[in-house]
C-alpha cells in the first residue's frame, strides 16, 4: 500500500534528521569546487567540439573502407546466395544472417 505522509509527518521526519544528522561545515570548499566547475566551461566546450572533429576526420579512411567492402559483399550475396559453393564457402555469413532473424524474431516474442 503507498500513502503520502502528511505534512505534520514530513515535518517532524524532517525535524528528527536534522537532530541526528546535523550539517556539516565544509569552510567553503563545496563554493569552491562549484566555482572551479562552472570558471570554463567554453574551453571544454572547444576541447570536446575539437577532439570530435579530429576523431571523425580519422575515422573517414577506414568508414570508407568498410562501406565500400561491405557493398562489395552485399552485391556478392545478392547475385550469388543461391549457388551452393557460395554458401558453401560464406557458411559463418550465413549463420550470423540466420542467427540474426531468429534474434529479431524472439525480440519481438519479448516485446509482446
């Protein structure tokens, strides 16, 4: 059973913690940290926007490279898929393509 407790509850709750648990005095050290945090946050804005262009630029070559095998393969599959020795030869491509309809088909028993 879930019940809101009243506002006399939540006080005198509120009340208790404050006698056991009294604040802490941290002689600023939290405005400190908060003032250090929030001092730049253009540079780190720069920093991540420029670590993210130089990251994508050198992932071009080798994207590239992997759509361009990955077309060579699809056209492979689609003009070879019913000749045996290809089957015979792609057996893991196989697998993993009917390992991943069987996933997809039991995703979709879950979700129902």
């Amino acid at each position: 059973m879930n019940r809101t407790a009243t506002p006399q509850e939540e006080r005198r709750l509120s009340e208790l913690f404050q006698t056991l648990n009294p604040p802490l005095s941290d002689d600023g050290f939290s405005n400190t940290v908060l003032r250090r945090i929030r001092r730049r946050p253009w540079l780190r804005h720069i920093v991540l926007g420029t670590a993210a262009v130089v990251g994508g630029a050198m992932a071009l070559g080798p994207l590239f490279e992997l759509a361009v095998l990955l077309s060579e393969g699809l056209v492979a599959a689609a003009t070879q898929w019913n000749d045996p020795a290809w089957l015979a030869q792609n057996q893991p491509l196989v697998i993993t393509a009917l390992l991943a309809m069987a996933l997809l088909g039991a995703i979709r028993l879950l979700e129902r």
